[in-house]
C-alpha cells in the first residue's frame, strides 16, 4: 500500500515520493492546497481533447471519484550510462556520503518489506528504477516502494531473520560473498560503477545509522508515536476513498489493514536491534 510508505516517511524522515489523493488535505512539500490543484486537474481534463488511442483513457479519468497525485522527482534513475556519469562525476566524499544514504535507504526498506529495489534482505537482482540520484528532492530519494505483509508465521519468521542477518553484517562486515556483495554487484551492474571497499563499508554504516536511530526511538516511544500519527491520517485518508474488498470480496477494515503495516515495522525494528545488541 504505497500511500502508507509516503506518510509513512514521518516514521524516520526519510525521502521518498509523495503520493497525497486530490480529495484530501494532505500536506504536501509544495505551497499548493490539494484540493485547488484537484479542481485545477479536473477543469483541464473536462477540456481536453484526447487523441484517437487515449479517448477512453481520458474519459476514465473525468468519470473517477478521486484523482491521485504523485510528487515529480527531477533526478537520475540509477540505471545506464547517465547514473554511470553522474555517479563518476562526484567528488569522493560526496560518493562516500551518496553510499551511506543508500544504506538508510536500505534500511527503510527493511522495515516495509520492500524487496522490489536493492537485494540486501531478499533473494533477487534488485531494481534500481526504483532509486533516483541527484534530484532536487535529494541526493537519493526512493521511488514507488509498497509495504509487503507477509501472513504466514513461518515465511515472516524467515523474513525476520533475513533482517537481523543484514543488520548483523552492515555492523561486523562479511565474507566477500555476502549480501552487500550482492548490493555491490547489483550497482556495477546497473551503472557499470565498481564501489570500492571503503564505499560499502559506508553503504553498511548507513544501514547501521538508521536501524540504531530506529531502535532508540523504539526505546524512548517516540516510535510508536510517529506510528501512531501515521496510522491516524491514513485513517483519515482511506475514509475518504472508496472501499477496498477483502480476498473474499468483504469491504476490508482499513484500520486493521494500518494496524498490521505498523506490526510489520515494530517486528523489522525489533529484528534489527536484536543484530545490533548481538554485535555489541
């Protein structure tokens, strides 16, 4: 549910794409109110004139309840020869502090679950369309990620340790083959980029960084207080949208739906700081 993942960057600040819905007053990082943007849209919608292929597209459009906008992020994806030239073309320090917010990044993914962006918990190639460099928003700033509940016991136990296994070697470094390898090569890839030892270790420190933040907000309550003013606006959101059904075509609870994307995170956070407690 990406409309979690974008509020829910208040969790731990950080950067991702916004993805407000025009029928509600959510705040976005622009002085334009929702709703006058909303009625903007609709106004140039009523009037236009959609060529031959996208008439029932348009039409769609006009006829729907409410409208979604996504934030534009003016960087580079990190794929191809641009990410390549862009990535060359920094300072090492900036290459070095770029690689640690690539680590938070990686973090923040592990408590939703997101798996379709860089292979450090999961078992994949990664997708690095879903990461932009260099954009006004930020340095990096990650884009279309989605909270992925898993409900069976065993397949989140599995999960979970996946996620303390990561924390635990962002924290004591690994044989040369372990999952930052697989980040690694995933980038050179992607970007023809070759990271340098020093380079991981930073993309590990960010990693370490975040889920050590995250941990003493767990301790302190200042967690579940970010998560519980994440979870009230969703409510607030989702009130105003239609019903969303159940697998068995039931209107599903939308509090309970929030409810388990916040359990998801606690039991990531908690993981982490068990990797993070073992190493000390």
């Amino acid at each position: 549910m990406e409309i979690f993942d974008s509020h829910g960057e208040k969790v731990r600040g950080w950067e991702v794409c916004n993805l407000p819905c025009a029928n509600y007053p959510v705040k976005l990082k622009y002085p334009v109110p929702v709703k006058s943007e909303s009625n903007l849209i609709r106004s140039a919608l009523k009037r236009a004139e959609a060529e031959e292929g996208d008439r029932m597209q348009v039409e769609f459009l006009k006829r729907g309840a409410s409208l979604t906008l996504q934030e534009y992020i003016n960087g580079i994806v990190m794929m191809g020869t641009p990410a390549q030239e862009y990535l060359q073309g920094l300072e090492p320090s900036a290459r070095g502090a770029l690689c640690e917010k690539l680590g938070r990044l990686m973090a923040f993914d592990m408590l939703i679950n997101n798996f379709d962006r860089f292979p450090l918990a999961w078992p994949n190639d990664g997708n690095l369309g879903n990461v932009m460099l260099g954009a006004s928003q930020g340095s990096v700033v990650g884009i279309d990620q989605c909270v992925s509940l898993i409900k069976h016991p065993t397949g989140l136990q599995d999960y979970l340790g996946r996620v303390k296994r990561a924390v635990d070697e962002a924290t004591k470094g690994a044989a040369s083959r372990g999952r930052f390898q697989a980040v690694r090569d995933a980038i050179n890839l992607n970007t023809g980029i070759e990271l340098a030892e020093e380079e991981v270790a930073q993309m590990r420190s960010g990693v370490v960084s975040f889920m050590t933040e995250l941990a003493d907000m767990s301790a302190s309550g200042a967690l579940e207080k970010s998560l519980q003013s994440v979870s009230d606006e969703l409510i607030a959101v989702t009130a105003s949208l239609p019903a969303r059904l159940d697998p068995m075509g039931s209107p599903g609870s939308p509090q309970l739906m929030v409810n388990e994307f916040c359990d998801l995170v606690r039991k990531a956070v908690a993981a982490g700081q068990e990797a993070l407690s073992s190493s000390e």
